[in-house]
C-alpha cells in the first residue's frame, strides 16, 4: 500500500510547497491524539463488556484482536482523510490502484483479526473475532472506526 500513496491523484500547486512545521507538528499531534483516545476507549467498551452485557462479556483474546483490527482500520483511513489537504475526503478521488491496495490491506486486515488461532504470540493469549460469540464482533468494531 505504500508503494500505492505515489501514484494517488492529487492536485499539486503552482508554487513549491512550503513547510510549515508548526502546522504539521500540531496536525499530526491531533491526528495521533484522536487515534489514540478512540483505541484507548474501545479497549474501555471491551473490558467493561462483563459489566455493562455489552456483547456479552469478551474473552482477553477477543478484545486483543478487536484492537488489533481497529488499530489497522482507523490508522489506515486517517490516509484518506489526511490526502486532500484543505478539503473534504470525497472532493479528489484517489487513485484506482490506491483504493484497490487500500481494500486489499483493509480486507487482509479483517480476516487476520477474525480468522486468528488460539495462540500466545509473546505470550499474550489471541483469538479470532469470529471464532468465538460475538461473531459480529469485527462488524461491530468497523462500526466504531467509520
């Protein structure tokens, strides 16, 4: 997908871009601030599921891959948003090769969350979305990311 962002339509400007660092610093500081409040209130939702019934109560393994898959969905899309500079996502349509990787990662991305073993890698107990109740889990967390 990386390789994707260089053929991406955008539109350039007369005149060489002009970095502003202040602005940049202060951008990306709200846009890694806004990703990090939303995993650290999902990671909230999915502990707490015991107590408020939410999804009926999620395993540890579970609630690992729902970060997992949020973490790769919304850090993904912040691309889409962060690509038109003043304006609207919708305003420049991106490349078809960047909207292809995109669907391609994003969808790599779900299965892997959903499909995932029950396993310790370093130690830490994972499992599938969907290999456990609820199996509309991954549903659920895509919800929350758009």
């Amino acid at each position: 997908t990386l390789i994707a962002i260089g053929y991406d339509h955008v539109e350039a400007r007369q005149t060489p871009e002009k970095w502003n660092l202040t602005v940049l610093y202060i951008v990306s500081s709200v846009l890694a601030f806004v990703a990090l409040v939303s995993s650290i209130i999902l990671l909230f939702l999915c502990l707490d599921s015991w107590n408020s019934g939410f999804c009926g109560g999620l395993s540890y393994g579970q609630i690992t891959s729902a970060i997992y898959l949020k973490v790769s969905i919304s850090d993904f899309l912040t691309l889409f948003s962060a690509r038109t500079n003043e304006n609207w996502f919708w305003s420049t349509a991106p490349a078809p090769i960047l909207l292809g990787a995109g669907c391609l990662a994003l969808t790599i991305s779900t299965v892997i969350a959903c499909a995932w073993p029950e396993t310790y890698p370093d130690g830490v107990y994972t499992v599938g979305l969907a290999r456990r109740k609820p199996i509309e889990l991954a549903l659920y967390v895509w919800l929350y990311c758009i």
